[in-house]
C-alpha cells in the first residue's frame, strides 16, 4: 500500500495511461447524499460502502500534471424543490411524501388494513416501507441525479456520474422517486445547434441495464403506435423476464413492431436466465443499431447490478470483467466510442460489496484509468466484507446460459427492423408495419 491506502498495483494502473487529455467527468457526491442514501430499506449502507471505495483508491484526487487540474468535478448536490419533482411526479404524491410527519410512526402503524390508506394508495408498503428520512431521501436523490445532468447541459462536464441515483418510479420495487425521468425530462430541453439543420430539440437515450425492467421509465415516454411526430426520448430496457418476475409489465416482452401497442422509442430486449458475457456481446451490435440511428445528444445509462454474478437474484452469469460482453466492456463502448455526452447512474444491486466494486470500476472507466480487474482492494475499515479474493474482480457465474442461438438470432432480426423504422421516421417518414417494410 502506498500512504494514501491505494494498493500498488491500482495506483500504477492509474497512472500509467496517457493524462495529457483532461477528461470532464463529474461525480455527485457529499456526505448528506451518502448517509441519506444508506438509509434506504432495501440497500442499508451501499452508498457509503461505494463512496469509501471510490475515495480509497484515490479516483477522486486525480490531477492532470500538465496543466494542474483535477480529473474530476465534485458535484455537491442540492435537494430537489417540490416544484422539480413535480415536473414528473403527482403533486399530491409529493405532498404526501415530503411531510414529515407521515413518517414520524413505525411502518406497522403506517400500514393499516384500510383499503383508503394512503400509504398502501401510494405504494408506501411491502418492498417500499416507510422509513423516517424519506422526505429527505426523496428531494436529495432526486436533487442529485438533476444536478448531475444539469452539469450535461451547461457543458461543464462531458460524462456525469450519479450512483445515489437511478430510480425509476414513485414507491415500487425499492424505489420512490423517479430520479431517471427527472433527468430525462431536463436534459431534453437541452436546444442543440445543427450543423445542417440548424437548432433542434435534444434527443436522449435511455439505456437500462438492470436486471429489472425499467416499468417507470419506459411507461413515462411510451406512445401506443408510435404517435410522437418528433420523438425525443428513446428508452432501451435490458432485462430478465419471466412468469411472476418484478415488474409484470405488458411492455416488458420482445419489442415487435408488427403490434398495434408498438412504439419504436419504447424498447425491450429480454434475456432468460444463465445470460452470460457473450450472450450481451451478441446483442450488442443491436444495441448499438438503435443508438446509430436514433442519433442520441445525451445518453442515460441505468448501470444496476443486480445481474452480475454473485447477486442474490442469482439470475444471469454477467461479469464485471474485461473480456468482450462484460459490464466493463460494454460501459467502456458507450463512454469512449458512442460520442454523446453521458449519464451514469446507479440502480439494483444487492451484493453491496460487489456493487461497490462495479462502480469503483465503472469510474475508473470514465475517467480513462482503468483500475485492472487483479486490483487489491485497499486497506480501509470495510476491507473484511471483500472477502475472500480482495480483488477488484466479479467473475462470471457457470450456471447454464438459456439464450439460445435461435432467441438471438430473432432479437437481430427485430431490432434491425426497428432502426430502419427509427431511420425513417427521423428522417420524415412514416411509422410502416414490419411486413411492409420488408416488402418495400
């Protein structure tokens, strides 16, 4: 270890690279915002474990030697004003949920059995319980994923890190506020100068990773038929499905475009149990297909990592890891070959320790010192919970990968079809149905 506690192998990592390049990259962050979080039922103390591990190996700290600034912009944030978090949000949802005073008695006296609770009409129960500091909560994560992306749009920064953020509804599934939308919602009216068209509105992507689908997101920018005339928001869920899986959700199956209910900006690629680093390199190209001809200005990208390996839901095989399909490879594609100004957040994630490691990770990659994968975990109070490899590493899990050659031949298939719909309503053409197009 050297005398900041970064291991020696990490901290010739990050300085081996090429630093003449400053890289705009900012971090959201303060000790409000970490404690706060920690707070949350479902994630008791990720936060601080993240931060610590982050700040540990010095990621924070980094100096440009040529020209003696920091790497990275801290991001103190600011909790969201009602008015913000009712660009989305019910106000009378909001009401409830930022009064005090609704929180102040236990969840079991919260929970009564009257079917006109509020906390029940609200989804303040079950995977949501109400906890004391979710007024606080609510207006500080939504404040920090909007600083975040108003740090995009005023061009102070050029990629923007929010891992307190990345939920992506009112109370459901672990979430109560919609932080995602908020962002999207403000990094759309963003006004973009052409070169050829001269000014236009902001296109962003959104780009789910979670294990989960991303309901919330998705069903806020959904138009049955593809009805918007100049769509602004492209939503992309990547996620597991399955009988009885959270979320049940109608638009959570295979995008298909011949159906009256498809949108070509609301979309979904399912994947089955045992999905494995190559299973993602294979839907890659398709990914990348959507996001070429959507043309994006700023991309979201929900980084949940409830579907690595070693996750409690024990679902896919995924691995943080640097071979071709990996977390780290697929996030290193969108940072540093897509061009668009991008949004990191957080999301899912049950094994703290790992999720730790996947955003340290994460944002080595951002800053283009990438910590290796052998990195030594280093000396700090929460070393223990690293047991036992002490490495930077999530390797992959073994169990059988269900994606069969078949299944992935049919999402090339569809998603082919669907960026040339996008090419063309882009470029004025009409929404055609899948058999049209293929006999145009």
């Amino acid at each position: 270890m050297d005398d900041r506690g970064v291991s020696r192998s990490a901290a010739a990592s990050l300085h081996s690279a090429d630093t003449s390049e400053l890289i705009h990259v900012g971090y959201v962050v303060s000790n409000d915002l970490a404690k706060i979080s920690s707070l949350l039922p479902s994630n008791i103390n990720r936060s601080l474990l993240v931060h610590s591990l982050v700040k540990q190996y010095g990621l924070l700290n980094l100096v440009n030697p040529w020209s003696s600034e920091a790497f990275v912009r801290i991001i103190c944030p600011t909790p969201a004003t009602p008015e913000d978090l009712t660009t989305y949000h019910t106000r009378r949802y909001i009401e409830f949920v930022l009064n005090a005073q609704n929180f102040s008695r236990s969840s079991s006296a919260n929970s009564s059995g009257s079917s006109n609770d509020l906390y029940a009409e609200y989804g303040i129960e079950e995977d949501c319980p109400a906890f004391a500091s979710l007024p606080h909560y609510v207006r500080l994560v939504g404040g920090a994923t909007m600083a975040a992306a108003n740090a995009l749009v005023k061009d102070e920064v050029d990629i923007a890190i929010c891992w307190d953020g990345g939920r992506k509804s009112k109370a459901s599934g672990f979430c109560y506020v919609a932080d995602c939308v908020l962002a999207i919602l403000l990094l759309k009216k963003d006004r973009i100068i052409d070169a050829e068209a001269g000014p236009r509105k902001a296109r962003v992507m959104y780009l789910d990773l979670d294990l989960h689908f991303s309901d919330g997101v998705s069903q806020a920018f959904y138009s049955p038929g593809g009805a918007s005339n100049e769509p602004q928001v492209l939503t992309l869920s990547i996620h597991h499905t399955s009988l009885g899986f959270f979320p049940v959700s109608q638009l959570s199956s295979l995008s298909d475009c011949s159906l009256h209910s498809f949108d070509p900006f609301t979309l979904s690629l399912p994947l089955a149990r045992g999905a494995s680093d190559a299973t993602f390199a294979r839907i890659w190209e398709s990914v990348e297909s959507i996001k070429n001809a959507f043309r994006p200005d700023y991309v979201v990208v929900q980084c949940g990592v409830d579907g690595l390996a070693g996750d409690p839901y024990a679902v896919w095989n995924w691995s943080l890891g640097s071979s071709e399909g990996s977390l780290s490879w697929c996030l290193s594609r969108i940072l540093h070959v897509w061009q668009c100004k991008t949004l990191l957040v957080g999301g899912g994630g049950y094994n703290h320790p790992n999720a730790a490691r996947a955003w340290t990770h994460l944002t080595s990659l951002a800053l283009r010192k990438p910590l290796p994968m052998t990195a030594d975990i280093p000396d700090h109070p929460a070393f223990p919970l690293y047991a036992p490899s002490f490495t930077l590493d999530v390797p992959p899990g073994h169990s059988q990968d269900l994606n069969t050659d078949a299944y992935l031949s049919e999402v090339e298939t569809r998603f082919a079809e669907i960026a040339d719909i996008i090419w063309r309503v882009l470029g004025n053409d009409e929404v055609v149905s899948c058999s049209s197009e293929l006999n145009a």
